[in-house]
C-alpha cells in the first residue's frame, strides 16, 4: 500500500495531478478539494489510496486525511466504486457527505451525478452508525482566477467526469449567467454536478 506521495507538483488538472518524486512521475486521481488545495510547482503531500483491478493499478490522492477516510468508507459501500467516491468528494464537503449521512438526507446525496435513491439510501444506512456526529470541518476558501481559464478547466473536467461537452457547455454557461464570473473552478463544478 502507498500511504502518501511527496514530492513536486509537476502537472494539475481539476481530475487528477503528476507529481514528481526523485524522476518518477506519478498520476494521481483527485476530488476537487484536492484540485483547489495544490499549488503548482511547488512541493506537496498527498495522502493515497492504490486501487488494484486486473488491467489497472490506480492512485486516488487527497489533500487531507479526513478526505482519505471518508473516501475509503465510500467505496466500501457495495455499488460505490473510487469514481462515484471521487464524484461524491468532488460534490460535497467532508463535511457535507458526513452531515447527510447523520441526518439521513438522501436528497443531498443524491444529487451527485450518476447517485440514484437506492445507492443514497445504502451509503446512509452503512455509514450512518461510522460516521461521528461531530463532523470534522477543513475547507478553506480559494480565490478565483480568470474567468475563462476557469471554465475551460471545468469543461475539461466534466467531459472527463462524463458529461457531453455541448451539454456541460451549456451548464456552466448558465452558472456563470445565474451566479456570476467570479467563481472558482472548483465551485463551477459543483454547481454543474448538482443542476444535471
């Protein structure tokens, strides 16, 4: 098992990052949270998690430990694989997921993309009694950069994420019409996870 990568942050996408440690890049699966987290160039640490399949070995990185273990508990949900966990994490907080879970709220569950009412109702009722009512809060604002730099990186992401590009297209140019050019990619995102 790798527990963390540390080294320099080569290459950033709102998907997944490079990072390099003594010559050896290596490409790492990330939340949103994550994405807002790093900055470029510079050295981080990211808590990992190796998923073994037969065709492929692939690393999920997060920026902090609560994320890591909520993502674990995640996927150890039958029918909730590491995509639909980096899914949820990148729709809602720790804190979020964690609160919903407590207060048996499948509607915010279930508005991630690709979460139906019978996969909501099952992360509820598996993780209601792991979940600790005191919910652990590290989210930290980020400032906005270029409006169409982050679009383009949110377009980019969510036709990785699976949407039809003319449809996310669509989606975040309504955002931006409804809730203004400031936002981050990382909130543009969200908002387009939860309006499809």
């Amino acid at each position: 098992m790798i527990a963390y990568i540390d080294g320099k942050l080569t290459y950033k996408d709102p998907t997944y990052v490079i990072i390099d440690v003594n010559g050896v890049g290596y490409q790492i699966k990330i939340p949103l949270s994550t994405y807002s987290a790093l900055p470029t160039g510079e050295r981080c640490r990211l808590q990992t998690f190796l998923h073994i399949k037969e065709d492929a070995h692939t690393l999920y990185g997060f920026t902090t430990t609560a994320e890591k273990e909520t993502f674990l508990l995640l996927i150890s949900i039958s029918g909730v694989g590491p995509n639909t966990g980096l899914m949820i994490l990148s729709s809602l907080s720790v804190e979020e997921i964690q609160q919903a879970i407590v207060r048996e709220d499948v509607r915010t569950i279930q508005q991630v993309k690709g979460i139906g009412a019978k996969t909501a109702q099952r992360v509820i009722l598996e993780l209601k009694d792991k979940i600790k009512k005191d919910a652990l809060t590290d989210t930290a604002s980020i400032p906005a950069a270029a409006h169409n730099t982050n679009r383009a990186e949110a377009l980019s992401a969510l036709v990785t994420l699976g949407f039809v590009k003319t449809v996310a297209e669509k989606t975040l140019d309504a955002i931006i019409k409804r809730e203004g050019s400031n936002l981050s990619v990382e909130e543009l995102i969200k908002f387009a996870l939860k309006s499809s």
